[in-house]
C-alpha cells in the first residue's frame, strides 16, 4: 500500500510540474543557422520564391496565395504540410521584408503559433541564414508541451536550413 502510495505521489507531482510549465514559460525561443557561399541577393531572392520551398521542406503539400501585396509585408499564403501522415492546413503572413537582410514569417497552424524571423547577412561572398523561432499556443496544453520539443523543433528547422543550403548551392552547379 505504501508503495502505491508512493507512486501516487510521483506520478501527481509530474502532472503538477507538467501544467506548471504552461504557466512559468510562455513562449519557446530557439535558432538555427546556416552559411551559404553565394551572394546575399541570389540566397534571399530564392529563399523567397515560394515555388522553391517544396525543395528544401519535403513535407510541403500545396502553396497557395490568398492575397499578396506589393510591398510583400502583410501578404497571405496557405500550406498544406504532411505532418507523420496528417494533413495539417497553416496560413502563413509575412510580417516584415526587408530585401536581402530580413524576411519575418507568422505561421498559424491550429494550436501552434510560430514566428520566424530570418536575417540574411553576407560576408566575403558567403551568406549567412539566421533563423530566430519562436512557438507559442492559444492551446494551455499545448502552450505546457512545447518547451519539452524545443529541441525537436530546433532540429527540424535546421534540417530546412541545410536542406535549403544544398539546394541553392547545388542548383547553380548543374
């Protein structure tokens, strides 16, 4: 009896760590980088042709515009992303653009949240990708399990990144 008393105890107190986190950390912050040798305006120009991004985000089922302005800032996209099988909808706004130093990015995807703000800098020829992410949810369960996937979600887009790196350094070899 005391034992399961004890495993009672243990398993209430992960419960109470676990909700308690949604309260303590609001937001889950990471970043990734990647260096390209190509010149910034060629790196920031493909970044950001919408076409390309099934080349380096396999999981990408459809893009479609909804509404694109002529500065870029504010335009609307929608993805459809193939997520372990799933199909998951996302709006994608673009929040700033600043030719060949910044693009900042706000996904909504259901319960997560996200913003991407990438920087573009070039030194000698060699481009660098700085991707500052940030995850949030509108979900208190969710909001509770990101900070435990921080790193699943940093792995995942610096995988994008060099994915992106091999296919613009390999695009122009061919």
């Amino acid at each position: 009896m005391k034992a399961i008393k004890i495993i009672l105890v243990v398993i209430t107190m992960l419960v109470l760590l676990f909700f308690a986190t949604g309260l303590i950390v609001k937001e889950t912050k990471y970043t990734a980088q990647v260096s390209i040798d190509k010149p910034v305006e060629e790196v920031f120009n493909q970044f950001n042709e919408p076409e390309n991004m099934k080349n380096w985000i396999p999981e990408i089922k459809s893009f479609e515009t909804i509404n694109k302005n002529q500065g870029i800032t504010g335009s609307v996209y929608k993805l459809v992303v193939n997520n372990q099988g799933q199909d998951i909808t996302m709006t994608e706004k673009v929040m700033a653009y600043v030719p060949n130093e910044k693009v900042t990015l706000f996904f909504d995807a259901e319960n997560m949240l996200k913003k991407d703000d990438y920087i573009f800098t070039e030194k000698e020829g060699v481009t660098t990708v700085t991707l500052n992410a940030s995850c949030r949810s509108d979900s208190y369960v969710m909001a509770c399990m990101f900070p435990y996937f921080k790193g699943t979600f940093q792995e995942q887009d610096q995988t994008y990144l060099n994915n992106f790196k091999k296919y613009i350094e390999e695009e122009k070899e061919e």
